[in-house]
C-alpha cells in the first residue's frame, strides 16, 4: 500500500507514525511520533509545530527525503500526497555518499 496522489482539499484526516532516522532522529529527540494529517504536507506542518524549539529539525526537514508507506516522494507536492489510516512517514535526511 503506498502514497495516493489527490487534491489537496483537506481531506480526512488520519492517524499513524512518523519515524525519524540518523540526524532527523537526534535532532527531534526522539526515534517516532504519532501524526493526525490528511497529507504529508499537514503531517509536516505538525512536526514543526511540536518542535519549533528545535530550528535544527526544523532546517534540517527541508533537506530529507520522505516515504510514506514505502514509497518515495520525491518530488511530489507535498501537499498532494494523502496518507493513509496507520500509515508511516519515514523522515529520511542526506546520508554521506549519497
């Protein structure tokens, strides 16, 4: 089951699990949080509501890539990528080499 791309018109929100890996981890404090959004772009503007005492996360989320449920986001709208009920967001920054 992965992302669906749809309209950005405030759907239905949904609750699930954002995973934080290496300095996306280290710099929210935490290795997972639970979201309630009916896009990434909502599950996101919550990260950085909860964690605006945290500029480094917040700088930081702008050079990740995200999967949600297993697919790649890549360049997609985040506002278009809907999530699903018990989804996952994993939040995924640069690694060295790659």
């Amino acid at each position: 089951m992965g992302a669906t791309t749809e309209p950005a018109d405030g759907g239905a929100r949904v609750r699930g699990t954002i995973r934080y890996w290496a300095a996306a981890k280290s710099e929210a404090g935490l290795a997972e949080e639970p979201y309630e959004a009916a896009t990434l772009a909502q599950a996101l503007a919550g990260v950085r509501e909860r964690h605006a005492d945290r500029p480094a996360l917040l700088r930081l989320l702008g050079h990740c890539s995200y999967l949600v449920d297993g697919a790649q986001v890549g360049g997609r709208d985040h506002g278009l990528v809907a999530l699903t009920e018990g989804g996952t967001v994993e939040v995924l920054p640069p690694f060295a080499g790659g």
